[in-house]
C-alpha cells in the first residue's frame, strides 16, 4: 500500500512535465511568448528571428526541466523522508554526500558554460557584417524625444518629433517618424544620440542596441516580412521618454525606390542630418572627424 501510494506522488511532477509540453503546441508558445509581428507562424520578421528565437525558446526548456527535476526532488525528499506516526527524536544527521555535492557543483558549470557558448555564437553572427557589405545604409539618430532619419548612399533624411498626444488621451502612435526598409535587402544602421544615451528597439525583431553619444553603434539585419513595426526608446532619457516612438515599415523595392524618390523632390529631406545638429558639442574633435569620416 506505501508503496503504491509513494508512486502515485512521484507520478505528480510527470503528469505536470506532460501537461506543460502538450500545451506548448501554438505558434506563440513555441516562440517562447516573444513578438513576431503581426502574426505568429507566418514566417521570420528578420534573417535574425529564427536565431534569436531558438535560443531564447532552448534556453527556457533547459531551465524548465531542471527546475522540474529539482521540484520533483524536494517532493519526493518531502513526501519519503516526513516524520511518521510515532517517530520521535531527530533523524540521522549526515555531515555531507560527496556524489551530491559534485552532481550540484558540476551541473550548474555545464550550464552556464552552455548558455554563454551558444550566446556567444548567435551575438556573433547578429552582429556580424554580411559578406560583399549590406545592400541599404542607413544612420538613424536619437535625439530628445524624437528620431533622424539618413538614407546615406541617397543622400536625403527625414527628421522627426516626439509622439503626441491625441483628443482622447492617449498618444498617437501612428504619426510619428517612419524608417522604410525594403524586404529582402540587407540593411546596415548606425546608431548615433545627439545628447544623451538612447536606445534604438523595434520589439518585432528582438533586438535592440544602445545609442551612445560620441559613439558609433552599428545594426545588421535583413527584413523578410513586410508590414509596420512600431518601435521606442528603451532607455530612459528624459522627461517625454515615452513620446520617443517611431515606426519601421517594410515595403517591397519597388515602393521603397518611390518613396526615395519622394524625398529626392523635397528640398526639405535632401541631404544628410550630421553631428552639426548634435546637442552635444564637448567631444574630442578627432573624435567627432572619425564619426564623420565612417559615413
């Protein structure tokens, strides 16, 4: 009868692992709940949503069945090793378990040395420049509370403000600064703060990079999936950080040359929005030529 009755609680923690897996069968779940666009399955939002995705989604499994293990240890411990009826006094102590204790040391180093090699290699090949260069170069600027646009092979921008509030009381996220892209061209972005340290995140492409003043971060990517993807400022920056939104909308070539062409028509957007409109002036002028000098 204990025995049976020992092996229906151990049974609890498989009934709960089986439960879970046959749950995760949606697009979602298997994507570990992270945002893939507009809909979910219907292909990669960027060359880099599978990767980033996979590893995201692997990682959770691994940490999942650990802590299962782990819970289903202290059940059983709980369950097997409780006082009875009758017992008194204290159990037998044991100082230490030597096979325990290595089993805790050793599979916690294989984890971690695991998460970080396959970090490593999937930033790695995100952060990496595609080979022959990228079709498209662009060099987006944050700036308080709003976004500069370079299209620098040609040679035209947009400039943008801050997101505003509408009649309702909430804020418009449609009418604010837009980056086109074309699908299926790769894209190289240089990211650049005119004042502060801002941070350029577009959710549907999990990934984001800071902005740092005085500094050139770069972002590679290629769209696969056109439509429109809201995106923001995710670091704090100041008093209208969250009016720092723009949009980033993938088009098909032929649109995207239209829309070049739009820009090269308005004397407005011609040219390039360089660091003479930065905020801040006090960098190293060496420091200010190079930047300049990598465009």
């Amino acid at each position: 009868m204990r025995s049976s009755r020992r092996r229906n609680w151990l049974l609890v923690p498989l009934g709960i692992t089986t439960a879970i897996l046959l749950a995760a069968c949606t697009p979602q779940e298997q994507a570990g709940f992270l945002p893939q666009g507009e809909a979910f399955g219907d292909g990669p939002v960027t060359n880099h949503t599978d990767r980033i995705t996979g590893l995201w989604s692997t990682s959770w499994t691994v940490l999942l069945i650990v802590g299962l293990i782990t819970w289903g240890l202290l059940l059983w411990a709980l369950i097997v090793y409780r006082r009875r009826r009758g017992q008194t006094g204290m159990p037998v102590q044991l100082r230490y378990n030597m096979p325990i204790e290595f089993l805790y040391t050793v599979i916690p180093f294989i984890l971690i040395i695991g998460f970080f090699a396959f970090t490593a290699r999937d930033q790695a090949a995100i952060e990496t420049e595609p080979e022959g260069g990228s079709d498209i170069h662009i060099s987006a600027f944050g700036k308080q509370w709003s976004w500069d646009f370079n299209y620098l092979d040609e040679d035209v921008h947009t400039a943008g403000q801050q997101a505003q509030y509408g009649p309702d009381g909430y804020l418009d996220g449609q009418n604010v600064p837009t980056l086109v892209l074309p699908v299926g061209k790769s894209v190289q972005i240089d990211l650049e703060a005119r004042d502060v340290i801002h941070s350029f995140w577009v959710p549907d492409f999990l990934y984001k990079k800071d902005m740092i003043p005085g500094k050139t971060n770069v972002m590679y990517l290629t769209p696969e999936k056109e439509g429109e993807y809201l995106g923001k400022c995710a670091e704090l920056c100041g008093e209208y950080h969250s009016q720092m939104l723009f949009k980033v909308a993938v088009v098909s070539e032929a649109e995207y040359e239209a829309y070049i062409e739009e820009l090269r028509a308005d004397p407005a957007t011609q040219g390039i929005l360089g660091h003479e409109y930065d905020r801040n002036q006090n960098f190293p002028q060496d420091g200010i030529h190079s930047l300049e000098g990598e465009h």
